[in-house]
C-alpha cells in the first residue's frame, strides 16, 4: 500500500507541472466580452444652444446676440434690435450627447457643450433649455444645467495664463430623454451575434458551444454567428440572451502584427510575430559641428574695426557596427533579446522592422500609425 501511494505522489509531481502550465496557457472569455447583438446600438444626438452667464468670456459674434433675442422673446420679452444684449456674456454652443440603447423616457444622460465662436471660456456658464434632436430632426431629448469645464484660465494687465480646455465642457446629467427608445432583439425567430473582432476560429468556437449547449447556431462569416431562438423564449429573449452571453469559449491566438507609432516611438509586437532568415548590421554615424567666433585685432597705426572671425571644427565619429543573425522561426523573445543586444534606439528598431518587413523576413503584419 505504501509503494502505490509513493507511485501516485511521484506520478502527481511528474505530471502536476504540465497539467498547470496547460491551464495557464488556454485562456477562456465570455461570450458577452467580445460579441455584441446585431441591431443593439448607441444614438447620437445633437443640438444648437447658449451658454449664459460667463464672466466677459463669452463670444462677440453677431449670431450669439440674434440667438439671445430670439430665446428671450420666447420668454415674452421684448428686445428692439439683438444689438441691446451686451456681448461676452454668452456663448453659442453645439451640444452634442449619446443616447444608449433601451433608454427611457425620463432617463437622464451627460452632455457634451463645445464653444462656436471666438468664447474664451465657458467656465461658470449655464447651458439654457436645448433641444437635442436625431439625424432624422425628431426631439430626442433636452438639455439643460451648469456647464463643468475641468480647466482654468486666467488674465490680467495682458497677461493670461491657462490649464486644460476651458472652450469645451461637460453637463453631468444634464439632459433628460423625451421618449422611450425602441430597440428590437432580433428578428421573428433569429437573433445575431456581432464579434468585436472578426475572427474564423472564434466565430467557429462561438457557434459550436451555442449550438451544443442552448439552441442552434451557425456562423454566416468571421464577424457574425446567426442563433435560432427556441420558441419558450419568443417572449422572453432577454434569459436567452443571458444564457448566451454567460457561456464560456476558448480564446484564440491572434494574427501575427506589428503596431509601430512613429511620432512616439512606440512599438507593439504581436505574441506570434515570426522572423524568416535574416542578418541585421546596427551602426551609426555621429557628425559634430563645433563653431568658435573670435575677434581679430586691426594691426597697429591702421584704422579699421575689430573683425569676428568663425573657426569651424568638424568631427565625424563612426561607431562600430553590430551584425546579429536571425535564424528561422525566429520567436519574439529572441526577437527582442537580439536587438536589446545591439542596443537599438526606438527610432532605430523602427527602421530596422521596416526593413524587416521590406526584406521579406519579418512574418507579420506592419502597421505604421
């Protein structure tokens, strides 16, 4: 009994490791993670409004002061000419918001607020009553509310000094929805899963566990996986769309790519990223130009002014270059060690993908943003 239990305990620490490194290795996510319900979306809105109130920082545009008119003869006030209404305390704004998806009437949501005109700060102004309309002209929701702008700015005797945009702001809740927003769940009898990301392999996955565990699936392409709805849950496809939206998949490795920002030298190198045979020479060339200005004396018993004269150096250093070779299936840690080794620059590890790439060895794709 003894020796089958040292048996099990030496075959548990043989195998224990390989089991772990398994589970680490297979990452699992949520359906609901990388999918989205075709049909199911977001609405912008966007309207045309005055900011009242602002400490002279308003505009001086004409359109602000016929603005002011109208609204204040909405009111029942009487203003002859738009001219009457002083200018820099207001400002006309675009109001812009998004409304999500199964919004309520009643429900309220933020606004955005952005200047029109030459205002220079927006900072303790009220945003008047605004209409927020669709792209079809329908009233969607109203705005209204003291406008947060997070930024500062100051002035005085010519002097300004500033932090943060102040010409654009935010109302915390401050618009309110007028009316329900209808957002249908599919059709009669299907529904339609979008990937965030289209993908063969994961769409493949996503349909075969929704087809082996809740109702039938297929996947129409990379990006789109089609459910039927089973008819107990005709009336009742928000349980079915939780049931989906729960179930677990395998993840997927993804395209080889590499992700190159020149303007910050930012470099992102995909898992998979692969290297054909190749040799890479790192060098550089180092050019110093060194300029000394000195003043050259008239001879004696001569009249004439003192001279400058410039005596430029030039001094061109070459460091010693470095040849690594990459072997085939190179891996991106290997990738990385070897051009640590060099001593690559972001900008020079940027040159050499894109030769990399250019050469045929580089087995990913290069995205330059």
């Amino acid at each position: 009994m003894k020796k089958i239990v040292n048996l099990i305990l030496i075959l548990f620490l043989l195998f224990a490791p390989v089991y772990q490194a398994k589970a680490i290795v297979e990452q699992t996510l949520r359906i609901k993670d990388i999918t989205h319900v075709k049909g199911i979306r977001e609405n912008q809105v966007v309207g045309y409004g005055l900011v009242v109130g602002l400490p002279n920082t308003g505009d001086n545009s004409r359109h602000t002061q016929m603005t002011s008119q109208q609204m204040l003869l909405s009111l029942g006030t009487v203003i002859d000419q738009s001219n009457y209404i002083q200018k820099g305390t207001s400002a006309a704004v675009i109001v812009t918001a998004t409304i999500p998806p199964f919004a309520k009437e009643g429900d309220k949501i933020d606004v955005t607020v952005s200047a029109m005109a030459d205002a220079k700060s927006l900072t303790g102004g009220v945003l008047v009553q605004t209409q927020l309309r669709a792209p079809n002209g329908e009233i969607v929701a109203v705005a209204q509310g003291p406008v947060t702008t997070g930024g500062i700015k100051a002035s005085q005797g010519g002097a300004s000094s500033s932090k943060g945009v102040t010409t654009t702001g935010r109302v915390p809740n401050g618009a309110i929805v007028e009316r329900d927003i209808v957002t249908p769940i599919g059709d009669e009898t299907t529904l339609t899963l979008l990937l965030d990301k289209a993908d063969y392999t994961m769409a493949s996955r996503i349909s075969r566990t929704i087809a082996t565990k809740i109702a039938p699936a297929h996947a129409l392409d990379g990006g789109a996986v089609q459910v039927s709805i089973p008819y107990k849950f005709q009336n009742d496809r928000v349980t079915f769309l939780s049931m989906i939206e729960n179930q677990i998949v395998g993840a997927v490795s993804q395209k080889a790519k590499v992700i190159v920002n020149e303007r910050t030298g930012t470099i992102v190198i995909g898992g998979n990223t692969k290297l054909m045979p190749a040799a890479v020479a790192h060098g550089g060339i180092t050019v110093t130009i060194r300029v000394q200005n000195e003043v050259v004396q008239p001879n004696p018993f001569t009249v004439a002014d003192n001279a400058l004269q410039q005596n430029t150096q030039i001094q061109v250093e070459e460091k010693q270059g470095s040849l690594i070779e990459m072997e085939a299936n190179t891996s991106l840690s290997d990738l990385v060690e070897a051009l640590n080794n060099i001593g690559v620059t972001p900008t020079d590890l940027i040159a050499i993908l894109q030769a990399l790439a250019s050469a045929g060895s580089l087995q990913a794709e290069l995205e330059v943003i």
